[in-house]
C-alpha cells in the first residue's frame, strides 16, 4: 500500500518538511553519487549506524576500513539511503505526513520531534542486534515517528492508497488509523519474523522504535493552540470541517 495523499487540510507552509526532503534529496545526489561510483559506497560506510562498532563490541564492518560509526552517525545515517526506491518512498511518506504534523508544532519543534524520532528508531535497531556489522542508513525510522505522531493527532482522517496490480493501479481511502495501524503492525510482525537475521536489509524495529517515540513525544512538542480549530484533530469532530476548505488561506495536498 503506497500513500499519495490525504484529505488533510495544510494550514501553513511546512518548510521544515520541505527543507528535510531537500537535504535528503542533496545528500543522495552529491554525497551518494545518485547511487553509484565509489561515493555511494563510502557514504555509507562513512555516514552509516553500525551498531556493533557504535557500542565498541567489535571493530569489524561490512565496510572494512572506511566505516565510521560514532555519535555523529546516528544523525547522518537519516540522511543516507541505499538506492532510488529507498529515497523517493520515504520522502513520499514524509511529504504525505510530515506537513500535517509540521502544523501541530510550527517549525522548529517540528525538527527537533524529526530528530528525536530517528535517534529512538536508532537505538531501537542497536538494542535488537546489538552485534550487528551492517551499516543502518535511511529516514525510515524518523519518518516512522512521523507517522506515530500523525495517528495520534488525525486518526480519523482519510488518506489515498495506491495498490498497485501488475499493470492496474487501483486507489481507495481507508482512516488514518487503519492504514497506520496496519504499517506499524506489519513492521512489528516482520520484526519477530527476521529477528537475528538480515530481513533482507530492512530495519524493521528502527521503524517500530521511531514510531513509538514520535506517538510519546508528540504529546510534549504539539502546540494546542494549533490545533484548537483543527477540523480532523483527535477522535471526535471539532468543528464543521467544510469551514477550513472553504477558507482561500488553506491549501490542500
């Protein structure tokens, strides 16, 4: 399932959100190479987590004498990621919610959550192979706190799936807590699944971890003043959501 965008309505311009995916679109494009020559293969040795060199349980690496792996990798593994498809399904996921949670909280607290939500996805993925060689890039996890912040902000509002079907492509909306409940089910699930094992380079518990800590901390970064007259804010109806579209200083994804 592929979300491409949900009937929340964008009360200011999330710059943070944009600024996020610029500096991970700038990172893949001039310190990956775009995913190939040597750049992309030392960027990650260089930028990446390796959990068993970060808790000094061994010196190995996948990556041999080009990996690094100190507290500054925590940060720079969010903004690496291992090819195209990796890149561009997470910006899409943090474009679809990223702005919305951005409204909650205004700017600045908006990347100190971002940031928050990675560095719990990262020792969560630590914690659950902490002997691990293998170098842990991506936004995923912090992305995934993203996405535990918006279930607990706007459960009820409806986001479009795309499913794809070989050649047919099939969309459809289903409640924010559906769609959210079910991804965050399913990394947890897998994580059982592939637990001591390579999960075929997937950090499924980075996702788990990042979700949990933006759901929690969401609670303390969120603004109420914001979200006061937020027509889809929380469980119940707040105000006559047809007041918010009809307003030309909104705008929708």
């Amino acid at each position: 399932m592929i979300p491409i965008k949900d009937d929340n309505p964008q009360i200011s311009t999330p710059w943070a959100t944009y600024s996020l995916i610029a500096c991970n679109a700038a990172s893949w494009l001039f310190l990956q190479g775009a995913g190939s020559g040597e750049n992309f293969t030392t960027s990650i040795c260089e930028y990446g987590l390796v959990p068993a060199q970060f808790l000094q349980l061994s010196a190995e690496s996948r990556c041999g004498s080009y990996s690094s792996s100190g507290y500054l990798n925590i940060i720079t593994s969010m903004f690496m990621h291992g090819g195209w498809m990796h890149l561009i399904g997470n910006m899409l996921f943090l474009w679809v919610f990223g702005g919305n949670v951005e409204d909650s909280m205004g700017q600045m607290r908006f990347l100190l959550f971002y940031l928050l939500s990675g560095v719990g996805a990262a020792a969560a993925q630590i914690f659950s192979a902490p002997d691990s060689i293998v170098p842990m890039v991506g936004a995923s996890g912090a992305i995934g706190g993203v996405m535990g912040g918006y279930l607990m902000l706007y459960p009820r509002v409806k986001v479009h799936i795309l499913v794809p079907i070989f050649i047919i492509y099939w969309t459809f909306r289903v409640p924010a807590w559906a769609m959210l409940g079910y991804w965050v089910g399913m990394q947890f699930i897998e994580g059982i699944i592939y637990q001591g094992s390579s999960g075929g380079g997937i950090a499924f518990w980075a996702h788990v971890g990042g979700f949990a800590v933006g759901a929690i901390a969401v609670f303390f970064l969120k603004d109420d003043e914001l979200l006061f007259d937020h027509p889809y804010y929380g469980w119940s109806d707040n105000v006559d959501p047809k007041s918010i579209w009809d307003d030309p200083n909104n705008r929708q994804k």
